[in-house]
C-alpha cells in the first residue's frame, strides 16, 4: 500500500513536511514516494495528508492508480466546464 506522485507535481513542498513517515521525499523532476515507508497515513489520520495538502489536481494517485484529487475536485468546476471556458479564452 504506498501512493505516488506524478510528473504534474511542481515541486511546491506543501506535502513533504506532512508526512508522518517521512515517506516524501525530493527528486528530479519532481517528488517521489518511499513505497517501504509510505503507509498512507493508516494509524495516523484518516486521510493521506499529501493528498489533502495537494494543490494539483492529479498530482497524487492512490495505491490502486486513482487520482486523489481528480480534475475539479479543488476547483469545484467540472472538467468539462473548464475545458469550454479555456476554449472560449482561446477563441479571443
């Protein structure tokens, strides 16, 4: 059990100091997560704290390959929405 960080992490270090087990760490290009330590905060709080600090959406996948904070989930605006408005901004 162990999540990961991908590429669309921008090395912001909100979630690194979060870590109970000290799983976080950095690397080139971005964060990466120690699978041995990483227990996804079980026993510690009720919700992986990388993933609650995250401001990307889909920087942070589960152990099952999820996104943690899937598109629109920190926004509130539904992909979808967002991709016609940048269409429109495009259009301009």
């Amino acid at each position: 059990m162990s999540l990961e960080i991908i590429e669309s992490c921008v090395n912001c270090w909100a979630c690194e100091p979060l870590c109970p087990n000290d799983a976080i760490y950095e690397a080139a290009p971005h964060f990466l997560i120690d699978p041995i330590k990483c227990t996804e905060c079980e026993g510690d709080f009720d919700d992986p704290q990388c993933a609650t600090i995250c401001p990307i959406e889909g920087a942070i996948l589960g152990s099952l390959g999820e996104e943690l904070n899937p598109p629109g989930s920190l926004t509130g605006i539904p992909p979808e929405r967002m991709a016609e408005v940048m269409a429109e901004i495009q259009a301009r």
